[in-house]
C-alpha cells in the first residue's frame, strides 16, 4: 500500500491504472487500524489492484471530492471513475469479495 498526500498526488498516481483502492483513514482510530489490517490482508489474497492509503491527518482535500464523511473508507475505482464506497471495518474476505466483484467483473 502507498500513501497519497493529496487529490492532485491521487489522480497522478491513478493515472494508467485499471482497478485502484483508496483507503481513508485515522491510524489513531481502532476501526481505521481494523480496516487497514483486514484490506492488507485482503491484498495479499488478490493483488489484481493497487492501494492507496490516505491518512486524515495529513490529507485533507480528498473528502470533499468524493463526499467522504466518516472514516475508515475504503473507495473503489475502474479505470479512475469511483465505482463503490466501503465504509467502516469488516473482514478480510469481504473486502475481498467486493473488490473482485466492483473492479474485476466477477460476481459473488
């Protein structure tokens, strides 16, 4: 997973690339660290996308754009357009699930 320090930083990173997950979160928040255990190991499951990790803390002009009110999100991306929001912490094999089935085409 890579940090993002903004939208523009985002956007440049996204560029070229298929399937993107951002997760936003607060590494003080246990849900957040929640989140970020279970979406690493969700990754290392599946490594057909690449993650993003925005800390709240240092990125401020993310959540607008998107209409992000809570954190941990985690927000899904094809091809650069936002296909699908994730909000709060929840299995490994959920996040999975869903990312194949948002970004991949495959159903659950």
């Amino acid at each position: 997973m890579q940090n993002v320090f903004s939208y523009t930083d985002l956007v440049q990173k996204m560029e070229g690339q298929d399937s993107v997950a951002l997760l936003i979160h607060n590494p003080e928040n246990e849900f957040s660290r929640c989140a970020f255990r279970s979406i690493a190991e969700a990754m290392h499951l599946s490594q057909s996308i690449t993650v993003f990790v925005a800390d709240v803390s240092q990125v401020r002009d993310i959540h607008p754009v998107y209409k992000i009110t809570s954190e941990p999100s985690l927000l899904l991306f094809a091809k650069g357009n936002l296909v699908n929001v994730l909000e709060g912490c929840h299995e490994s094999e959920f996040f999975k699930a869903m990312i194949n089935h948002d970004l991949s085409g495959e159903k659950l």
